[in-house]
C-alpha cells in the first residue's frame, strides 16, 4: 500500500477500532470510471477471475474485508467493505449481479461481453485461453468513506 493510502487509512480510523487487515487497489479495465461509479454509489459489486488469485498466488477476497479504492494515479478515492463473496462460473452469475456491477447500461449483456473481452486478454497475458465457464470470485461491497 502506497503513502498516500495508508495516510488515508489511519486518519479515517484515527480514534476508532481499526481493522486489520486493508489492501489498496485500482479496478481493472477503467480505474477511474469505476472508482467514481464506486463513489457515486452506483456500483456495489465487482468480480475477478479466480484463476487469477492461484497465478498471483494472493487470497481470495472474504467478507469483513477492508479496501481503499484507488485511481489510475494510485491515489484514494474512498473505502469499501466486502458484504459477500461467492465463487461462481461466468456463465451462472445473475443478472442482478451484473446490474450491481454498475457499467455501461447495467444490463447482463454489456456486463457478458465487457467482461469476455476483459478476461479474454487478461488470460492470454498468463498464457491462458477464456472459457464462458471459468470461475469468478464475485464479491459485494458497502462504500464506507469517500475521501
């Protein structure tokens, strides 16, 4: 976690129990987009490919965690909280969670074929090919602070 986020952290937690455990990260694809829909509250959720967290060999996201969303300059917009994680393949995840992705029109098909798109390329960077069933970490999450 960068200066910048930490310094965040501490001062919005100045006083208070403060948690363990925080990362600090932008969204894939448009940082700055989505960290304002994240602000606007108009997105409450986001997903990842699971296969990326074994590549990367990072934990897998759970609930009570604590995250300080970031812009494409790595600086702090705002802190989120996950609510729910579940791990679900890309073809069965519900058009309401799409809708909560809060891209585009909110609708299933722009959210399938965003996301197509952005996995697609993502895996060939690993040297992995995009299947429709491939597992998705879905994660929901409450906006706790903007800064």
């Amino acid at each position: 976690m960068n200066e910048r986020a930490q310094e965040y952290w501490k001062t919005f937690w100045a006083g208070k129990d403060e948690p363990k455990s925080v990362s600090a990260w932008q969204f894939g694809g448009s940082p700055d987009e989505l960290a304002q829909l994240v602000v606007d509250g108009v997105k409450s959720a986001t997903c990842s490919g699971h296969i990326f967290y074994e590549v990367e060999k990072e934990p897998l996201p759970k609930v009570d965690d604590y995250s300080i969303v970031l812009n494409s300059r790595d600086e702090p917009v705002g802190i989120i909280r996950t609510s729910e994680v579940n791990i679900i393949p890309m073809n069965e995840v519900p058009e309401e969670f799409a809708y909560d992705e809060g891209e585009g029109d909110r609708s299933y098909k722009y959210w399938r074929d965003v996301h197509i798109e952005f996995f697609t390329s993502a895996l060939k960077e690993v040297g992995l090919a995009f299947s429709e069933d491939m597992l998705l970490v879905c994660e929901r999450f409450e906006l706790i602070d903007v800064k």
